[in-house]
C-alpha cells in the first residue's frame, strides 16, 4: 500500500491554538477575537496568531511514525522534529511515490518476482508544494 498522510487540524481543541486571549512572555495580550485588529482575511489573522503563539512558547513538534515491514516483520521508526520556524504555512509535501508495473525502469532489477510495486524519488523526499487556503 502507498503511504498514509497524517494531518493535524489546528481547532480549539489543539494545543497548538492559543486560548482567545493569551500573553507572550513579556507579559503583551494578544486577542484572538478583536475585531479591529482582523485586517486580513479570518484565516490569515488565525495564522498570525499561532504563529506568534508557537514562537513565543518556543514550540517543537516531534514527529514518530512507526510500521512494520512486510517482508520481515521488523518494526520500523523514524522520528523527526521540527521547530516552530521550520513549519511552511499553506504547503505540502510534494508526492514522491509512485506505483510502477515495469519491471525495467533504470536501477531495477530485471528478475523480481513482483512487477507491480511502488518507487520513491528521494530527491523530491523533502520538496514542498504550496496548496490553497480555505477561502469560505
């Protein structure tokens, strides 16, 4: 099977929403609500917000997907962690894997048992693509 996507929605119930009045460690309010301050679209001032929020807390993500090997039944881990400055608003990851049915694609070997089988192009492992915001 190809990859699953995981997405976190980022909705009151997140811990990565600040309340709708907060303060950053200098003491500042910040509120989510104030009408006057909503010169963008409704979207965009809630990405300010929890942009501000995640740099004042200093917020890191980490990261843990885990599987299991078809083949040898291993279990398998990788864990990355990501930094509030690191996270890319309004992208995704760019796809990388394909499902292949030719078994003489360049670096394949020519006997495998399986002709139908999946290809990851590490190269655009850790492309980004932007994606469109909701516009409602």
């Amino acid at each position: 099977a190809l990859p699953s996507v995981v997405v976190h929605e980022i909705d009151e119930m997140s811990p990565l929403m600040p309340d709708k009045v907060w303060y950053d460690a200098n003491g500042r309010e910040f509120r989510r609500d104030d009408h006057k301050l909503k010169k963008h679209h409704n979207d965009a001032f809630e990405q300010m917000h929890i942009e501000t929020f995640m740099m004042d807390r200093e917020t890191e993500i980490i990261v843990l997907v885990e599987g299991t090997d078809e083949l040898t039944g291993s279990t398998l881990q990788a864990r990355h962690s990501y930094r509030w400055d690191d996270v890319c608003w309004n992208h995704s990851f760019a796809p990388c894997v394909s499902r292949n049915n030719s078994s003489h694609q360049r670096g394949v070997l020519p006997d495998m048992h399986h002709k139908d089988f999946c290809v990851i192009d590490f190269a655009k492992f850790h492309d980004l693509v932007p994606v469109k915001t909701n516009t409602d």
